[in-house]
C-alpha cells in the first residue's frame, strides 16, 4: 500500500521495514566462498554463539569490518561492558544509542554492570520493566513497559506517550501526557516529585526496539565469528560490498593483514572486477582502484578474455592500450594503485631475454612465454 505510516497504523495494518544491509550481502559471499573451498555450507544459525574466542576479539575492540559494533563509539563501549553470550550482545548494540545517552544512561549501565555501582530503583513498579537492564531505559519498549507499570497508561496510551516524545512542536502533547502520568502514578501510591524523576527518563531520541537489538547482536556476533574463523573469506566479502561501515579500503587492508591475510594489489594481467582468493591470497580487483567502476573494468576483463588461444595476459602497456582502448585518465588511475606494474617487470626481462638471445643463445628464446 503506498500509503504514510499513520495511515498505515490506523487502518490497522502491520507495518514492516525491510532493511537494505551490505553486511547481508557480504555474510552472504563469505559463505558462499567457504563452501567453495570446504565443500560444505556453514549454517550460521548452528555456530558456538558461547566461544568466548569470539568474544574475547569484541573485548580487544578488534570489531573493524563487524555490523553494528566496528565505528569509534562502539569499539570505546564493548570492552566496558564485555559481552559473553547473545543478551549481553543485545545490550551492547542497544546501549550506544542516542536515546539511552540522553540521561547518562550508557555510562550508568556499565558502572552497574561491571563496578558494581550501587543503585536502586527510583519507586518499586519500575523492576519489571528494568531490572534486566540493571535500571537504565535501553530499549524502546521499556518507555511503553514504565508507563504501563507506574502510570497505569493501556498499551495504547504508553505507545502514544513514546510516539509524543518524537514529534516536533510536542510540548503541549508532552504536557498532556505528563499530567495524565502524574494522575496514574498518584492512584498507585507513587509520589510526584518520583513521578516526575521517572517521566524525565523518557525521551524522542532514538533508540532500538528490543527484539531489533537481539536481532543486531546476532548477526554481529555471526560476522566476529566468520572474521575469526573465516578471516579470507571475510575480507573478500568486505571489500567486494564496499561501501560499508566506517573504514576506507587502505584502512581495511592493514587490518587484513593483521589477521594473516596477505593482500595482493590490483593487476591488470591478473584481477578479477572484485576481489578474488588467489593462492590463499587476497588478490585485489579492478574496481578497488580509486574511481573504477565496473564500467570501466570490463572492457579491461574482455580484452583479456579475448586474446584468443594460448597466453591472454597483456604483454606491454602498449599491448594494453591497443587491445583495450583505454583512456589516459584510466591509465593514470591503474598507474597511481600499481596495476600496471607488472609491465616494468615484463620489461626487465625481455631486456635480459634480448640479450642472451644476441649472445648467441637459441633465438626461440625471443618467442618464449615470460
């Protein structure tokens, strides 16, 4: 129905975001890759999600590449709160949010969590829709859970109450709320300077739904488990659904080498349009130079593939230019990320070849395949 959401939500009908993730499509390639390789597909719904290896990665901040956990704001968060199963994982990606941030609540959270912070709750109906989260309002729907707990608001009302908070011009909607709050809070013994503390907990910055938080912590748990198993195929998968996450290229290399991996640069003679594994190796693709495209590599693949029987490799720039047609600003691009170099090798040893030939040697050497 191409209809705006409220319209949606007052006919009653279910509303559902479909989200557009690259870290889906780079799982996706990833396994795929492996299976290639092991013959076997890995279900990732079957994984160890209690390796405390895994997670032990996540506590060194070494969370670049990883859904949800990789930007500096995360790395800074996960070895506070030091997640060691899925729940924690949920908290983890729902806690840096600008909504639980808005009353210290990150920092809160952690001191409880892992200093041991004293605290309490500020009237006693608040402990069961926070006593999970050590107190602290990390999702969403714990606005609706508090309002119905201490105000006595319907599930409707509490959801109208979050929705208020988000709306522009909102004050005298906040307003309306808070006196009808207040009421419900007084007719269940609680206090109006309590009441009050607790309705300055809610707020209209964002913040996940609970069930979007688990979902998030599993699949990044799922790609820290594939960058430590798996780090090739991870990093092929990474660099081939370029644009995503907060790391340019350059940045993603060296952390690829970190991990063992060794990381062949773009080449004319030897690239694919992507990344490719090439003899354990990660051999970097065409449209990893700085602005190329796919447009641009597959006139370069084409030519390649079409040089008929024997070697299809260019033999010189100069054979590369006549075959390809490349423009002097393509060549330029290619030249800067060290794709032509092979050439300069070629060079070198046609040199050599040349002159053991005019030494005297057989003259099929001048013929012979570099």
């Amino acid at each position: 129905c191409h209809w705006d959401k409220d319209s949606i939500d007052q006919a009653g009908f279910v509303k559902i975001d479909f989200l557009a993730l690259g870290a889906l499509s780079q799982m996706q390639e990833c396994l795929q890759l492996i299976e290639e390789r092991d013959g076997h597909y890995i279900d990732l719904s079957r994984i160890d999600f209690d390796d405390q290896a895994v997670y032990g990665m996540m506590h060194q901040a070494d969370t670049i590449g990883i859904f949800q956990v990789e930007s500096a704001a995360q790395m800074q968060t996960v070895p506070r709160i030091r997640p060691v199963n899925l729940t924690d994982m949920a908290y983890e990606v729902g806690a840096v949010r600008p909504g639980v941030g808005v009353n210290d609540g990150v920092t809160q959270f952690i001191q409880r969590r892992t200093q041991g912070i004293p605290w309490d709750y500020d009237h006693p109906l608040e402990q069961r829709a926070l006593e999970r989260t050590l107190g602290i309002i990390l999702f969403q729907d714990q606005v609706n859970h508090v309002a119905r707990d201490v105000a006595g608001f319907t599930p409707l009302e509490a959801d109208q109450l979050r929705r208020a908070f988000g709306r522009k011009h909102n004050q005298s909607l906040i307003a309306f709320y808070w006196e009808k709050f207040l009421q419900g809070a007084s007719e269940r013994g609680v206090p109006g300077d309590v009441a009050e503390k607790i309705f300055k907990k809610f707020n209209g910055q964002y913040m996940f739904p609970e069930s979007h938080a688990f979902a998030f912590g599993v699949t990044a748990y799922q790609m820290q488990w594939l960058k430590h198993y798996y780090p090739l195929e991870f990093f092929i998968g990474l660099f081939n659904n370029q644009p995503i996450g907060f790391y340019n290229l350059e940045t993603l290399k060296e952390d690829a080498v970190r991990h063992g991996v060794k990381v062949l640069g773009p080449d004319v003679n030897l690239s694919d349009a992507k990344a490719v594994i090439e003899d354990g190796a990660l051999r970097m693709g065409l449209t990893h130079v700085a602005k190329l495209r796919d447009a641009t590599a597959e006139p370069i693949l084409e030519a390649r593939a079409g040089a008929g029987a024997g070697d299809k490799k260019f033999t010189s720039l100069a054979d590369f230019m006549t075959r390809t047609g490349t423009q002097q600003e393509v060549l330029d691009y290619l030249s800067a990320a060290g794709a032509l170099d092979s050439f300069d090798e070629l060079a070198v040893v046609r040199e050599r070849v040349g002159a053991y030939a005019g030494a005297g040697a057989d003259s099929a050497l001048d013929s012979a395949p570099l």
